[in-house]
C-alpha cells in the first residue's frame, strides 16, 4: 500500500514539474501584459495621490499662514476685530512660534 502511494506521489510531481513550465510559458503572453497594466495603473494612482497630498499641504500651510497673520493683527491693535472663537486671550503667536 505505501510503495503505491510513493508512486502515485512521485508520478504526480514529475507531471506538475513537466506541466508547470508549459503552462507558464502558455499563459506569459496573456499574464504578462496584464502585469503591466495593472503596475502602470499603480503607478499613475500613486503619482495622482502624492499630488493630491501635496496640495492638501499647500492648502493647510495657506490656512495657518492666515490664522497667524490674523492673530499678529489682533495683537498689534489691542483687541479683536471680531469675536474670537474660545480660547486664551493672551495667546502670543510670537512665543507660540518660538516654543
């Protein structure tokens, strides 16, 4: 019983090692332009996200730049130009900025 389990299992093995090279060699010209489509559409997915990120950071470094701007104003006139939303009234973007 165990000799013709050893041969079933050997004769299996040489077939999958004979079948596997014809079949990648089959399916090649298939797989391989699939391959790369779905590496370029990757790459230009990556490429539109890292240019999103960018101007998301533009767009947040604009924001802060006026909040700062603003709150430099208020500090220099004495007071708030309009009602400030909750918050210390004698934050300073001076030492804010420094530490």
């Amino acid at each position: 019983m165990r000799n013709e389990d050893l041969m079933k299992g050997v004769a299996l093995g040489v077939g999958v090692a004979v079948l596997v090279p014809v079949a990648i060699a089959a399916l090649a010209p298939v797989v391989k332009p699939l391959a790369r489509s779905a590496l370029k559409a990757g790459i230009r997915a990556y490429e539109i996200g890292r240019e999103r990120i960018e101007e998301f950071g533009e767009t947040v470094e604009d924001i802060v730049a006026e909040v700062e701007e603003e709150l430099m104003d208020r500090q220099e006139t004495g007071g708030p130009e309009e009602e400030a939303p909750e918050g210390p009234d004698d934050f300073n973007v001076k030492e804010f900025r420094a530490g």
